[in-house]
C-alpha cells in the first residue's frame, strides 16, 4: 500500500530552466474552446497547437499541467497520445491578444500538430482501422489511470485513421482544470473505466498494457510531476498528491485493463 507521506519531499526544485523547443511565429488565432489552444510554428520546423496559461481562466490555469502530466503518464504505459512538449514563448511575441490576458513569454504546453485529423467524441471508433485494436488498449487505461473526463480522440486520415487521445486538461478530480490533493485522496480507489464496449480488443495489448501498469514505479511518476515548470500555479503539495495517486492506483487499474478480455 503506498501512502501518500512517503511523496512528501519529492517534488521540490522545480524550475523553468527549457530550451529545447520555442516558438517561431504565430500562425493562428486563438481558439474558443476550454484552454483556447493556438497553432504556432516551432523553431523545429513543426506544427503545434499551444496552450498559455493566458489562455485560461485563472482558476483553471492548472489544467496546463494536467495536460503535461496526463500524457507524460500515457507515455510510460505506451498509450497513444499525441505528441507533447513544453514550449518557450519568447520575449517578442508578448502581447498577443489572449481571451483571459495577453501573451506573456515563458513556458506553454505544445501539442504537435496531425496534418489531416478527424476528431471523434466521446465514443471510440475505428477498431479495426490501423492498429486499433492494440491503440484503444491504452485509451482505457490512460482514461481509468487519469481519471479523465471529457474524452475526445483525434484520428490520422493519412494513417488509416490511427487513433490518439488528446486534450487531457479536464482529466483528474474534479475536472474542472485544477489539481486538489483533498479530491484525489478521496477520489483515488474510485474506477472511472470507459464506457465503450470492449470487444474486439487485442489480447496482447491488454496484456503488454496492464503489464506496464503494474510496473509503474515512483522514480518515474516523481521525473514526470517535476517536469511541470515552476511558474505554472500548481504546488508542490499537489503535484506529490498526484504522483501519489497515480502510483496507488495503477494496480487496481492494471487488475481492471486485464478484465477487458
């Protein structure tokens, strides 16, 4: 049994010490949704779709880091989330237009862009397109895991329609952008298992999945939850809170993935 006094002290000297990706130019407004995500491009050359924390209400300005954390979690279990980073925003694009604020150099959330993507919400679809049947394993696992909410799944028309999960920012208790540890000790044993039927799934992603799951040790939960940038409103309280909850319970979670078949 984990308890949550062994996190205490683990999630300090956090930083925003990253430069390894930042953006070039700004190439579309941003958008309405919940975060209000804008498209860049990146001195990499790539496509992303960022989210500023002047992108959200102020309370809700924690979601950026549920978003880090989320698919940083998905990626230690091999789920399918797209592919994320932090972000630097520089000095000379301060004061873009934001709908809570103006832009204000520092570190964002990036997501890279999918050139031809469909999104499909809330039900999974395309099982049998691609590898689907493995990737949609994961999707279970990662919304049980995060205890997500709002799920939404974006599909790669170049790529026979292979599945990802994305826009992680209403994931964790109580789903409204922030990280409370009152909720997630109380929220920790609960399930929150998709409710798409499971058939059709592949037994060995089920297996190779839930397999991860019980391997999920605290080393890698603490590097995660340290990742999330200083100057983000989330305390270190919280984030040894979530690094705790998802350490408790990846084996019940496991124990559920395994039951899919």
């Amino acid at each position: 049994m984990v308890d949550l006094r062994d996190w205490s002290g683990l999630v300090r000297g956090r930083h925003d010490r990253f430069d390894g990706l930042h953006v070039r130019a700004l190439s579309g407004a941003a958008g309405q949704s919940f975060a209000s995500p804008f498209e860049v491009l990146a001195n990499d050359g790539g496509r992303y779709f960022v989210k500023a924390l002047e992108g959200c209400q102020e309370f809700a300005r924690g979601s950026l880091a549920i978003e880090y954390v989320v698919a940083e979690a998905g990626r230690l279990i091999g789920a399918p989330v797209c592919d994320t980073s932090l972000i630097r925003i520089p000095e000379d694009l301060a004061d873009w237009p934001m709908p809570f604020g103006k832009l204000q150099p520092g570190i964002a959330h990036a997501s890279a862009a999918i050139d031809q993507a469909v999104e499909c919400r809330p039900a999974l679809q395309h099982r049998l397109k691609d590898d689907n049947r493995s990737r949609q394993v994961g999707l279970y696992a990662l919304y049980d895991w995060c205890f997500g909410d709002d799920a939404q799944w974006l599909h790669d028309v170049d790529d026979d329609r292979a599945i990802y999960s994305h826009d992680h920012g209403l994931y964790l208790p109580p789903h409204d952008g922030t990280i409370r540890a009152d909720l997630l000790r109380r929220c920790v044993d609960e399930p929150n298992e998709l409710s798409d039927p499971a058939d059709g799934l592949a037994p060995e992603a089920v297996r190779r999945v839930s397999a991860a799951l019980e391997r999920i040790n605290r080393d890698a939960l603490v590097k995660v939850v340290r990742g999330v940038p200083a100057s983000w409103p989330v305390t270190d309280d919280d984030l040894e809170a979530l690094g705790w909850f998802l350490e408790h319970r990846a084996p019940a979670v496991a124990a559920r993935v395994r039951a899919l078949i």
